[in-house]
C-alpha cells in the first residue's frame, strides 16, 4: 500500500537533521547555513513537516505575524520523492492554516517553480517598482 502524505506544523516533528542537511548541501538558495542559524530561523517561523510514514520528506517555512502577512521560504522535497504531488499537498497545508487566513500580503521568491504556487493565485509583484530589498545571496559563503 502507498504511504500517505501528511502535513503537520508540530515543531517538535521536524526532522532539523534532514532539513538542515538538505539546505546546507543541496539548496541553491541557502548553501551553507550553519546548523545554529537554521535553528534559529527554525524557532521564529511558523515550520511545515510533509511526511511519508513518519519520515520527513518535505518542508517549508513561512514568516510571518500571523495577522497581516506572511513570507514563504525554504520550500523542498527531497528528490527521490517529487513528482507525487507532495509539493502541492505541502502548499494546500501551508495555506489553509488558521494563522494564515486574511493576510494582506503573501510573498515567495522561487527561481524556476512559479507554476507551483500559479495555481494557488500567486502572481508576479502587481507593482514590482515598488519592492525593495536587501540582498546579500552568498552571506553562508562568508560566515565559515
Ligand atoms: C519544486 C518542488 C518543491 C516540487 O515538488 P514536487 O513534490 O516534485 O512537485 P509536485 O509533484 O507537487 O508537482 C508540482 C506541480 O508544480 C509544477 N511545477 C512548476 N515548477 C516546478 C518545478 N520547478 N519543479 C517541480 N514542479 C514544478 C509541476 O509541473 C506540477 O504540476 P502538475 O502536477 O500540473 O504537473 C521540488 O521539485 C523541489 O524540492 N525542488 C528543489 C527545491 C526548490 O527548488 N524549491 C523551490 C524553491 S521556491
């Protein structure tokens, strides 16, 4: 029988092994974090776990205030397990938490799964012209 995929935001399921390994070694985007820094960010975000039998497998983390706004990082499933559709389930979790509801703002950064988050009404900024940010893509690099 398939394992069933299920979403939780327990922080106490988090496999930070697994999560930490996987952004360390195999993101493109957070390459080197160091363990305590994840920690960190780990402890003031709001966590999802995606497991399969109670392995993780998949993860994302979401900033936010849990009233106006919220920011979605970190988004992965480890590769031996794409392709099922975890991704979406993981999105639909994310989305549907109570914490989560009304905000007035919703953002993620993704270089190449913009048709993941399309279908849940993602859009490019309606007003790019006016974000900012500062940005700094290789500080892990430099904090060894
Ligand atoms: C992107 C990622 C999370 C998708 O996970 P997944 O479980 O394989 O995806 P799913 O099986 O749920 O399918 C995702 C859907 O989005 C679409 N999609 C769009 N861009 C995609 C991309 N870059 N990778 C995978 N799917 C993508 C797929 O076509 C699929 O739609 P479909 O069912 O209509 O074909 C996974 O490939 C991953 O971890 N990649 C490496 C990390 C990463 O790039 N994360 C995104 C950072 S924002």
């Amino acid at each position: 029988m398939m394992a069933a995929f299920e979403v939780s935001s327990d922080p106490a399921r988090l496999d930070v092994d697994l999560v930490h390994r996987f952004l360390a070694e195999e993101s493109s985007w957070a390459r080197g974090i160091p363990r305590a820094l994840l920690e960190r960010a780990l402890a003031n975000s709001l966590c999802f776990g995606g497991y399969l039998d109670g392995n993780q497998v998949a993860f994302a983390r979401v900033v936010t205030d849990r009233a106006t706004f919220a920011n979605m990082v970190d988004v992965f499933v480890l590769p031996g397990q794409r392709g099922r559709g975890y991704s979406k389930l993981l999105v639909e979790s994310v989305l549907a938490h109570p914490d989560l509801q009304g905000l007035r703002r919703f953002t993620l950064a993704t270089a190449d799964a913009h048709g993941l988050y399309a279908r849940f009404g993602f859009t490019p900024p309606s007003r790019p012209a006016t974000l900012m940010e500062r940005y700094y893509p290789d500080v892990y690099q430099r904090c060894r």
